[in-house]
C-alpha cells in the first residue's frame, strides 16, 4: 500500500464516521483535515471510531496489525493525530518494512 492510497482509505473511512455519526454534515473529509483541536471536524468520540476503523481495516483488508494509540503515539511531540496526512505518516513508520507498504 501506497502512501496515496492508504490516505485516501483513511479519508473514506473518516467520512463514513462522519455520516453515521450525522456530525457536520456540511464538512468533507479530505487528507488535511484536523483531527485534533480546535478546527477539529470530529468530536472524540468520532475520532476513537475513525482509529479503530482504521485498526481493522488494516487488519482485516492488508493483514496489518497496527496500534495507533499508544504511549508512543501520545508522547510526541507533534501528535500524529493532527490530520489525515500525519496519521498515515505515522502509519507508515510503525509498519515499516512490512510487507505492502511504502511510501
């Protein structure tokens, strides 16, 4: 899996929260949407459902076991949670060197 395509993925999946959830209905997800803070287009209970959504669909599509939230994830000193585009960054570097995905 491609950087491109993974963000793309996550923008889908972000959207189809944002539609079951009926938060915003007016905003699109796109690969530089907030996901954390102030100009956030999710509430946290929409954001825990996105990761998860992602968790599986990694795992149940690709095979690809990942855990976004962690220690690590929570310690740095930029979230990757800011946008679409950092959460995919961060994806690729947890599976780095595993099978399907680069950049």
């Amino acid at each position: 899996m491609q950087e491109r395509e993974l963000i793309d993925l996550m923008v889908s999946l972000l959207g189809r929260v944002l539609s079951e959830q009926d938060e915003r209905a007016d905003v699109q997800a796109t690969a530089s949407s907030s996901l954390v803070g102030e100009d956030a287009i999710v509430t946290s209970l929409s954001l825990v459902s996105f990761i998860a959504d992602v968790e599986s669909t990694l795992a149940d599509s690709y095979g690809i076991e990942v855990t976004l939230v962690s220690e690590h994830a929570l310690s740095r000193r930029k979230s990757p949670f800011r946008t679409i585009t950092t959460l995919a960054d961060y994806v690729l570097e947890l599976t780095e060197g595993r099978s399907g995905l680069a950049i």
